[in-house]
C-alpha cells in the first residue's frame, strides 16, 4: 500500500510536469511560427528568399541584392550550382560550406530595355535543393528638358535626375542669328562674330536680318549745312552738298513781307512776290501763300478714313492693333483669329488665333498660339508659322504637376533676344486658384532657348494673382519686368501694390530686383532712366534707386522719348481746367516745355506717339508727338514738337466723339481705335471689346527714327527703347 501510494502521488507529480513541459513547448512551437522560416526548411541546404526583384535599372546600369545561403545540418554540404547567363551574374556561390550561413550577393546589369527573369538553383546530394527566381527591368533613360544653348543636359542614373553643363568653350554651336557666323561656345553662352554686308551702293544702308541675313534699305537722307546747302548722295562716293532749290527758307524771317531763303545757294532777306508759300501744310489744310502782306490759308477739313472695320458689327472681340512697316493692319483680340490688311484696303482672315501680338523681325510674334504654353513668330501676309516654342515640350521638369501652363508677356530685348514670360496654376490647384508660378525664357531669332528659369520671390509667392503688368527692355538689351498683385478676378486685370521690380541681362541673367510702394504698371526705358507708368519717380537701371528728385508732377502715364526728351502722358491741370503736354530734358529730367490744349474741352487721350513730320518744303523732318483730344468741333488730332512744344498741326477727326482710346503709325498713314468698352490701363487693355479701327490717309507723316521708351502700344508693341537712328 506504501508502494501504491507513492507511486500515485509521484505519477501526480510526473503529469503535472509533463503538462507544464508541454505547454511550454506548445508556447515556443507557436512563437516559432510566428517567425518566416529559412525557404527549403526540410532540407538542410536553405536559402533566404526564393524569388529577387532587381530594382529598376537601365541599360549598362547594374544593380546588386544579397541573398543568405545556410547550411542547417550538423556536416559539411557539396553543392552544385547552375550557371547564370548575362545580365544577371551570382558572386560568392559556396561549392564546398560548413554548417552555418554564407552571403551571396547577385548582379543585373542589362544591355537593353525589357524585363528578363532567370532562375538560381543549388543541389547539395543529401541535404536537398534550393531555387531562387531572379527578374531584372530595364528602362529607357527618361528624356531630359531641351538644353540651352551652349549646354548639355543629360540623366544622372545615379541621382536619377537630369543635370545640366556646360560645353567646353571653343565648341562649334548655332548663335540662333543669321547676322553672326563662327560662333562658339564661351563661357556656356553662344558668341558669333559678326558678318559685314556690302552691296556696294553708298546710297542704302546695308542691314543685317536676323531671320533672313544681309540685305539693303535706302540711307537716311544726307545731312546739309542748315543753310542753303543741302545733303545729297552719289552712289559712289556717298554724301555730298548741292545748292537747295531757291526759295527754301533757311533764316527766322519768314513772313510775307520779308522772308529768308535760299537763292543760288546762298541765304539772302527778300521780300517774297505773291503766292509764295508762307505758312506749312497740315494733314487737313493746305499750304498758306502770300496775297500782299497776307499769308492766306484754305480752311480746315476733317480727316477722313480710307478704310474701317467694325469688330461689333462681326461680333468679334477685337481691341488690340498693330501695324507694320509697309502699313498693314494687324488686329487682334483673345484668342480669336488675327485680321490681317496684308495687300489691300480690307482685312483678309488668316488661320491663326493668338491672345497678344507684337512685331518683331518684320515678322508677326504671337503668344498661346496655336495653343496656350506657346509663342509663334508668323509671316505677317499669310500666317504661317516660321517657329513655334512650346515650353511644355522644351522643359518638361518646368510643366510637371502644373494645371495649366499659358504664356503671360512677351518683350523684345534685341533682334536676336525675345523675353518669353509663361504662367501657370501650381501642382494640385484648380482654375479659380489666385495662386501662380512664372517661368522666363530667353529665345533667340530661331525660337532657340539661351536661358530658362523659374522665377522666386516672397510677392510672387502670394496668392493675390500676382501678375507682370510691365515688361519692358533697354537698348541694350536688358530686360526689367514689374509685378504687382491683382486687385479683382478674370481678365481685364487691375494692379494693386506694392510693385516687384526685376531686371536681367540680354542672356537672361538676373542683375537686380526690389520693391516698391507704387502700383505696377506698364515700364518705360530712355537714357539709363526706368519708370512705372503709375510712378513719379525716376529710377537707375542700373540698380534700381532713385535718380534725383521727384521730377514729375504726378503719375508718369505712357510716356514716349526722343534723344533729348521724355514727354509724359497728357494730364489735366485741375487749377486752371486745362490740358497740357510737358517735355522734360534729358538727362537730367529737368522741364524743359509746356503745351496747353487752348480751348480744348478734354479729355485728352493719354496715348500718344512719335511721328517724323516736315513742317517746310525743303527742310529736314522733325520729330513730334500726334495723340487725340476733343475739342468744340469734336474728336482732334493734334501733332506737337517734341523739342519745344510749339503746336505743329491740330486737324479735326470724323465722325468721332471721343478721343481715340488706341493710335499706330504706319508709312504715311494714322490707324485709331474707339469704342472700346472695357478699361484702358489694366491688362490687357480694352479686353474683349469690340472695337471700330479706321485708317487715315497722312502722306509724309512716318513713324519717328527715335528711340521708345517700351510702354504698352508703340511700334510694334515691342517694348523696347531703339537706339537712335535718324537724327
């Protein structure tokens, strides 16, 4: 009983024990479970993983993964190993391994896009088998964004980005310019030398097209001797003097009792016979002649047009004009298409639509056509495209993630520089967004890029619609841009303050950039001096600080300039009720004239230009400043000199009731625009209106040979301030 007893109580205890061990050995059983157990666990011969995906690569690109082969047993294990074939390439494979494990790393390394799988096996006699899948993918190089000119832009496979560089100096490269040749490399820009035209005739001006090459114009008119001398050319030899007809004027007297003028060359005081022509033609009223004492003038008539298009009566939302140097008539309006007087009185309707246009080249230059994000130089007669950039295409790494891409501005910098300023929507924002981003590309006569950058700052960072509501470069070539934000929603646009001033070299190198508290406006450029249309502050070019004291009674308005003379838009004077027309010295800005509109009842247009009129028979042309106003017997057109002030001409305008909101000169010839119902001085001005545009016949009333300032309108819309090349 003893034997019974302690057997029972020690085959209690052995269950209990025995139930304990078990459920510890359960709880391990199931932890080990829980872990990924080695591939081939009932072989002793066991690899780490039996399937390696490569990363992506590249052709000649490899790529490198490790995998653990383990030895589980307790001896020694022979292992034989299948060959890989190219691209894939196993190192460290153990022929002979003791218990344990051993790193095998493995290589893709293809020669050519696709996918390619291959399979790893191992065979160890006892210890059993092991198979790894191995798949490799090779992709194309992604195309990297169109290089700048003297660049190279290639895919990084290391950092898998494109990085950009420049090409040595000394390589050949395209300066995008008919009128350079040799060019070069230097320095990551491309340099030409210049080529010499010479037709041999010392009577034409040899010029040099950027688009076209060499070619010849007829020379300035030669110079006399102010006297009675006048200028002629021999085709030979070139300028030469010879006796001006006799009567020309040539002194103050000029009256019909006496008169100074010009007899067998020499300059003598007469007492003029009647009909002698006493008093200089204007547009609408013929020469004064003498009758006695008398200078007698035929009475005024009214200018009328010989050619008119009304956009409202088409239904077209045209309010926008330009017009090109053998005097056709471009008109243009938000993408609808380009009206073109390209061989006659009437427009004819070219298949092209472009939202802003400008001439350049003797070309015409139109942004977000045929589609937004694009900028076409056209043939001005036809329509049809020369070039297109298209910055999505040529900068992808600029257009990724954006909404929308669509050209902003464009301004002319040189015969060879064209400033292409795109916007867009960021990544992620819808159309109504008031956020944007700005992109600036410099192109080259061939719609090559010389430099693209997108543009920073804190202002342009604000989401108010900042917008460049200035764009204007110097005869240099620099360019300067002025940002302000939007006060309202949807074109035409209000600018606010403050304004963003930036400017860059003619290769689109950034030089300088401020703020300021005026609003922005439309920019004008003449002798070093920069001013914003809403401002009455010179500033530096070349910094962009103050020049002087304030010299401008208020706001410039859209200012033109000769060599010698800045002239501001038309301004009222509340104090007195008058209009007037002031002329301020260059450099120095101090004022140098005054017009006033006598007995004009306003208003007068702020929009004015340069033209080159000859006042006398005989003497050279001077440059004047034409614009609109409104007096008693209607809409005028007046012309004012732009060196003293004094009144040229004042011609009545036809049936007008109003200034004209919109003028362009053309060869012998006067285009205004009215009846715009849209605002004038936001941007662009007069949007979606439907205009009339009427073409007055002026012979010898010619665009001025002087320089612009690159206000809004002007010739050609280009925005740049010429070199002076008459006087």
């Amino acid at each position: 009983m003893a034997l019974a007893w302690t057997l029972g109580s020690g085959a209690g205890a052995s269950r209990k024990a025995l139930a304990t061990a078990l459920a510890a050995f359960l709880a391990l059983l199931g932890a080990c479970r829980e872990q990924p157990p080695l591939t081939g666990a009932r072989s002793l011969l066991r690899v780490s993983q039996e399937a390696v995906a490569f990363p992506a690569s590249y052709p000649r690109v490899e790529r490198v993964m490790e995998v653990r082969v383990v030895n589980a047993g307790r001896t020694t294990l022979d292992v034989e190993w299948t060959g890989l074939a190219a691209p894939f390439v196993a190192e460290g494979l153990p022929a002979r391994m003791a218990p344990g494990e051993v790193p095998v790393r493995l290589f893709y390394r293809p020669e050519a896009t696709g996918v390619l799988t291959a399979t790893l096996t191992g065979r160890a006699p006892g210890g059993g088998e092991v198979r790894v899948e191995l798949r490799g993918e090779a992709n194309p190089l992604p195309d990297c964004p169109t290089p700048v000119a003297c660049h190279t832009s290639t895919f990084d496979v290391v950092t898998e980005s494109c990085v950009e560089a420049r090409l040595p100096d000394g390589t050949a490269c395209d300066p995008g310019n008919a009128c350079l040749r040799d060019a070069t490399c230097t320095a990551g820009l491309c340099k030409g030398v210049e080529r010499v035209c010479d037709d041999g005739d010392a009577c034409t001006t040899d010029v040099c097209n950027p688009l076209d090459g060499c070619t010849s114009v007829p020379a300035p008119p030669c110079p006399g001797d102010g006297k009675c001398q006048v200028g002629t050319c021999d085709p030979k030899v070139g300028c030469t003097l010879a006796k001006a007809p006799d009567g020309t004027f040539c002194g103050p007297e000029r009256g019909c009792d006496a008169a100074d003028v010009c007899l067998d060359g020499a300059c003598q005081r007469r007492d003029p016979p009647d009909n002698f022509i006493c008093a200089p033609a204007s547009p609408c009223q013929g020469v004064g002649r003498c009758k006695g004492p008398v200078c007698e003038r035929p009475p005024a008539t009214a200018l009328r047009p010989d050619w008119t298009y009304d956009a409202a009566s088409n239904g077209e939302a045209l309010h926008d004009l330009l017009v090109g140097p053998t005097g056709d008539v471009t008109l243009v309006g938000f993408f609808v298409p380009a009206l073109m007087d390209a061989a006659g009185p009437l427009p004819v309707r070219a298949s092209v639509a472009g939202r802003r246009c400008m001439l350049w080249n003797d070309r015409l230059l139109c942004m977000d056509q045929p589609a937004s994000g694009q900028v076409s130089l056209l043939d001005r007669a036809t329509g049809a495209p020369r070039w297109t950039f298209d910055l999505a295409t040529a900068r992808p790494d600029f257009a990724q993630g954006l909404t929308t891409l669509f050209m902003a501005r464009l301004g002319v910098m040189q015969p060879d520089r064209l400033a292409a300023l795109f916007e867009a929507y960021p990544p992620g924002a819808s159309r109504d967004t008031l956020c944007r981003r700005y992109f600036l590309v410099v192109l080259d006569a061939f719609g090559g890029m010389v430099s693209a950058q997108a543009l920073q700052d804190p202002l342009l960072a604000e989401c108010n619609h900042p917008h460049p509501y200035g764009v204007a470069s110097d005869a240099a070539g620099d360019l300067y841009l002025a940002f302000g934000p939007t006060q309202n929603v949807g074109a035409p646009l209000y600018p606010g303050a403050p304004t963003l001033l930036m400017a860059f070299s003619s290769d689109g190198v950034p030089r300088w950039r401020k703020t300021e508290a005026f609003a922005a406006g439309e920019l004008a450029l003449v002798n070093g001096l920069l001013l914003n249309e809403r401002s009455a502050q010179a500033l530096s070019t070349k910094d962009g600080q103050p020049v002087g004291s304030r010299p401008f009674p208020q706001a410039l308005g859209r200012a033109v300039a000769t060599s010698g003379h800045l002239i501001p838009s038309p301004s009222e004077d509340d104090t007195v009720g008058e209009w007037r027309l002031e002329g301020y010295g260059l450099p120095g800005l101090e004022p140098a004239w005054t017009y006033s509109f006598q007995g004009g009842s306003g208003p007068v247009s702020p929009e004015v230009r340069l033209a080159s009129w000859a006042s006398w028979p005989g003497l050279p042309p001077e440059t004047v400043v034409v614009g609109t106003g409104l007096d008693a017997r209607g809409a005028m057109l007046f012309a004012v000199s732009a060196r003293d002030g004094r009144e040229v001409f004042q011609c009545p305008v036809s049936n007008a009731a109003t200034p004209a909101q919109f003028l362009e000169l053309g060869p012998d010839s006067l285009v205004l625009m009215d009846g715009a119902t849209t605002c004038g001085d936001c941007d662009p001005p007069f949007a979606y209106s439907q205009a009339r545009f009427r073409r007055f016949p002026i012979p010898g009333l010619k665009p001025a040979e002087e320089p612009w300032p690159g206000t809004f309108g002007g010739p050609g819309h280009d925005h740049h301030e010429d070199p002076v090349r008459g006087r």
